[in-house]
C-alpha cells in the first residue's frame, strides 16, 4: 500500500502537460466595448478596434485612428448634405417651373404635370437621404442623368447655339457635380460606418 502510494505521487511530481494542452489552455479574450470574442494573439478587437491588450500605446491608437475616423465622417456629411439641398433647390426649381407654365396663356398641362410630379419626386428623394443617403443619392443620380440626357436630346439645335443653353449646361453639370459627390461621399460613410 506505501509503495502504491509512493508510486503515485512520483508520478503526480513527474507530470508535465503536452503542448496540445498548453495550447488549449489560451482562453479568447473578449472584449470590454463590443463584448466580441478576439483571438488570444489580438491586439485589438476584430469588431469594434478597441484595443483588447491594454497598453497605453494601443489605447493612444485606437483614438487616434477614432478621431480620424470622425473628421472623415463629418466630412462625407457635409457632401452628403450639400447633394440633399441640391435634391431640394430642384424641387423648388421644378415647382415655379410648373406656376410658369400654369399661368401662361396655352397653358402646356402635361408639362406642368411632369414638373409637379419632378418636384415631388425630389422632395421624396431629399427626405429619403436622411435615413438611406446612398441609395437615394444614386438614384437622384440616375434620374437626373436620364433627365439631362432627354434634355439635350430633345433641344440640343438650342443648347449648343444660344447664351441660355450654355447656361443650361453649365448649371446641369454643376448639379450632377455636387450629386455625384454625394453619393461618393455616402458610399464611403456606408464603409466606414461598418
């Protein structure tokens, strides 16, 4: 019975853990902003960034990278915003257009109509850009591309000859300019939003 004993604690003093055991004895880490299991060789979180290993250093990062993050942000809004009013200063253009045309001696009504129905649509489409700005940027993009694409089909003798089609042209590509900004712009604040 001693030696069954001795036996057994020479054998408890002699035991080692395999490699395989001290591999599975890393534990993940979680993290303390997201509560996201991370890898045990992670620095920084693979959801949120925020740094998992607490080193003064890594905390630095993480806001300094935060901050970036931030003014890159505040920039892609302010482009989204200026392509929002751009959305509304054709609306109200589309609506005096359709008075013009109410009021004139022949009044043309299907025109009138087709630019009441404009102003509501941009209207529609500005609102939109408040919750889903890509997606209703791109589309006000593609409606005013096939909009100044009928235009300068359908008056193109009149766009290339007089000062007022120039005009006309000048101020079409000026709203594709700040619209295309916009959904640039709302694309990337979709990318770093994620």
């Amino acid at each position: 019975m001693a030696n069954l004993q001795h036996s057994v604690l020479t054998a408890a003093v002699k035991w080692q853990p395999l490699p395989a055991a001290k591999k599975r004895l890393a534990l993940p880490v979680i993290c303390f902003h997201c509560l996201r299991v991370n890898g045990v060789h992670h620095n920084f979180c693979t959801g949120c960034g925020y740094p998992v290993q607490c080193y003064q250093e890594h905390l630095q990062l993480f806001n300094n990278r935060r901050k970036e993050r931030m003014r890159m942000l505040r920039g892609c809004y302010s482009k989204v915003l200026s392509a929002r009013n751009v959305l509304y200063v054709s609306a109200t253009f589309c609506a005096f257009s359709a008075l013009f045309y109410a009021t004139e001696a022949s009044p043309g009504m299907i025109r009138c109509m087709v630019l009441l129905v404009m102003s509501l649509l941009f209207v529609g489409l500005g609102t939109w850009s408040l919750f889903k700005p890509f997606t209703s940027l791109l589309i006000s993009f593609l409606i005013m591309i096939t909009l100044i694409a009928i235009n300068t089909w359908a008056e193109a003798a009149r766009l290339f000859s007089s000062t007022s089609g120039w005009y006309t042209i000048v101020a079409q590509l000026a709203l594709l300019y700040y619209i295309t900004r916009g959904v640039k712009a709302a694309y990337k604040a979709d990318v770093l939003q994620d």
